[in-house]
C-alpha cells in the first residue's frame, strides 16, 4: 500500500498520508460531482468512505460522470463505486448506503461531509444536520447549467458572490428559514447559468424504510467539465483540511 500513495506522500509526507488513512469521509450524492470526489478521496488515500446514493446509472449520465458507461447502464452507482474504490485501494473501508437521504432515514457521524445532493429538501436536511451535529462539510452549488469550469470558487455562504443564481437563492433562503446564514463552505460559480430548455419532472421514491417521497425536479443542463471540477476541488479541500 505504500507504493500505491508513495506520490502522494512526496508532497504531504508520511505524517499526513497516515492522517488520510485514519480519516472518514462522507459523500451524498454519486454524480457528476460527488462520483469525482469519491474517486479523488480513493486515490489520496482516505481510508474510510461512507458513500450515499440510490440511483441506477442512465444514458443521460454518459456525457459527466466517471462510473457512466454504455457498458453499465441500468447499474447501481453505489455497487459501481464499491467494484472501482476497492480496486483502487483494496484497503479501504466502504459504508455503502443505497438510499434516498431524508432526515428520517438515518443518523451518521464522519469527520467530514461531501454534499453533492442536487434535491433540495434532502440537501438542506443534510446541511442542516452538519451544522447541528458540528460535522465538517462542503457543499456542491453551482455545477449544473455552466460550461466554464475555471469560474468555480470556494467561499462561505455569506460570501457567495452570484447569490441570484436560482438554486443558490433557494438554497440559502431555506438555510437563512433555519438560521444558517454562515459556517458552511460551498463550492460555486460565478457564470452565468444557462438552459436551452426549461425541463421538469414528477419523481416518485420509496426509501429503504418505506417512507413515500414524491418531488419535482428541474432537469438542468449539465456539461463534461463543471460538475467533474467542482468534485475535484471539494475532494482538494477536504484532504486539505485533513492534513492540516
């Protein structure tokens, strides 16, 4: 195992590679965003994961996420990572939760969290939960609908520079209804988002607990570029902090 993260360790050094293999990271949502994290984590050397997702891989995701291939539609995204994770570090330890977040479902503790969730209920519960249980996390906002990958940022809520932007908006209006308004860094884009078409649809889930959740949800669109880069960059932080 050493030779595998022996690069890594050149640059952080021995101290801060037994740092990451003694570390838990959790990721929500196995996208175009959390899907890069997951594999960045992997190869730097985590050495627990707790990865959240309940989705199977469609042709629509082809055009951005790493697991999404002709060859593996129709699979689950949570069982794809475990096959790829595993194969990258034989040793690492996987939480593997095939499920729809809701704040009902399930309780976790990590020493940081990944937010990748594109349903807003589900991801405001989720930082709400962090910031009530003082659990680290970074949340994807602003991936979705842009093209230019070199207009990502890392900030604090409070300091989002494009708070206009329609999800952005919604996110921090829920967040200020709880008293959020700071403490949760973000990574986010100062384009402009664009969509050639206005796209919604009714989505039915059942949890693995039987709770019933019905939404809708807008379609936006999504390019190669954006969302794999915001994954990259909230995998950097985490590991950043970690070591430090």
């Amino acid at each position: 195992m050493n030779e595998i993260f022996s690069r890594n360790e050149l640059y952080w050094g021995k101290t801060a590679q037994e740092r990451l293999s003694l570390s838990h990271v959790a990721i929500f949502g196995l996208g175009g965003v959390g899907g890069y994290s997951a594999e960045m984590l992997a190869r730097a050397g985590v050495g627990e994961l707790t990865i959240v997702d309940f989705d199977n891989v469609s042709k629509t995701n082809i055009n951005r996420q790493i697991i999404a291939l002709n060859s593996t539609i129709g699979e689950k995204k949570t069982k794809l990572f475990e096959n790829r994770l595993k194969d990258i570090n034989p040793n690492i330890k996987l939480n593997i939760i095939d499920d729809f977040y809701t704040e009902n479902n399930y309780n976790f503790s990590a020493d940081f969290v990944i937010d990748a969730i594109d349903t807003m209920r589900s991801k405001i519960s989720l930082l709400e939960y962090c910031v009530k249980q003082n659990i680290p996390v970074i949340s994807s906002m602003g991936a979705g609908n842009r093209i230019d990958p070199t207009k990502l940022y890392i900030s604090d809520i409070s300091e989002i520079k494009n708070k206009k932007a329609p999800f952005v908006s919604n996110v921090l209006y829920q967040l200020k209804k709880r008293g959020i308004e700071t403490g949760i860094t973000v990574v986010t884009s100062e384009e402009t988002p664009t969509v050639q078409e206005k796209i919604s649809e009714v989505e039915n889930i059942t949890t693995n607990s039987g709770e019933q959740i019905e939404f809708t949800k807008i379609i936006p669109s999504s390019t190669p570029f954006v969302a794999s880069t915001a994954g990259i960059y909230m995998a950097s932080y985490v590991v950043q902090r970690i070591i430090k």
